[in-house]
C-alpha cells in the first residue's frame, strides 16, 4: 500500500524548501514505463514550470491540491491564457484535469504546497513534453516576470 501522510507531506515539503528549484517530486509509480505516472509535487512560491503540452504521445495530467495553494493556467497555441483555476482546500477547489495537446502551467500561490499529480504514462523524457515556444525555459532571464505578469493579468497576488 502507498500512502501519503502527514510524514511523507513534512519531509517533501522539507526538501522543496532546500531545493535550488523551490520544488521536489516524489514518484508512487516504480517504472518510467508505468501507464499511469503518480507523484507528489512540492512547491515553494517563484518556482517556474514552463508552460507545456503534452502531445505525441497524448497524455491527460490531474493535479489535486493536497495542502496550499496553486494556479493551473491553460493557454491557446500563441500563449493568450484561455482558463485557469485555483486549488485552495479552504476554498473547496481541489482538483483540476488538463487534455492532452493543450498548453498549461501551475503556479504555487502559497509556501509549503503539494499537489498530487496523475498523468498518463510512460514517460520518456525526450517526448514528455512539448514546451511553449513563447515562454521563457526554465533558468532563463525572465521567468520571475513571465510569473508575474500571468498572476497581474489573473489579478492573483501572493
């Protein structure tokens, strides 16, 4: 049995803490070849995930807030965002499920958030993801205020 407890929760946000990306994952699945990949995602605020899709092979993602808060934003082809939904427990917003073949990012809002994250399987880095050409990659100049300019537009503050 897997289980996720308070235990699991401290340790991972722990590691997020310590993270030089302000964000740690914890994997459920034991093979990349698995057909449904389950994982925890620790996330501090100003970690960046460049927004992506996942398309050839299409695969559905599921975040479920399981402590803080988070913004998952969906965009069109060019980058104009088209929708988004924040998971707060204490808002009752718990979960949001992305399709296959659509851009998307999530933002942590709040310290010390976890998510639990489903996506279909398997995973193989060179085809996982389909990074948005219009954003900035992770590391680059710029992502702080990519950030930024989503949550001003969203009228999301921190």
């Amino acid at each position: 049995m897997k289980k996720i407890n308070s235990e699991l929760i401290r340790e991972m946000i722990s590691k997020a803490r310590a993270s030089n990306r302000k964000r740690v994952n914890y994997n459920f699945h034991t093979e990349m070849s698995d057909t449904l990949q389950r994982m925890l995602n620790a996330m501090q605020p100003g970690t960046y995930l460049q927004p992506h899709k996942h398309q050839n092979p299409d695969k559905r993602e599921v975040f479920i807030v399981l402590t803080g808060k988070f913004v998952v934003v969906q965009f069109d082809e060019n980058g104009a965002v088209t929708d988004h939904m924040i998971l707060d427990t204490s808002k009752n917003q718990f979960a949001a499920e992305m399709d296959a073949r659509v851009y998307h990012t999530i933002i942590c809002l709040a310290p010390n958030s976890v998510i639990y994250e489903l996506k279909d399987g398997p995973y193989d880095p060179s085809d996982d993801k389909n990074f948005a050409p219009w954003a900035p990659s992770e590391g680059d100049e710029g992502c702080s205020q990519y950030l930024n300019a989503i949550l001003t537009e969203l009228n999301i503050s921190l």
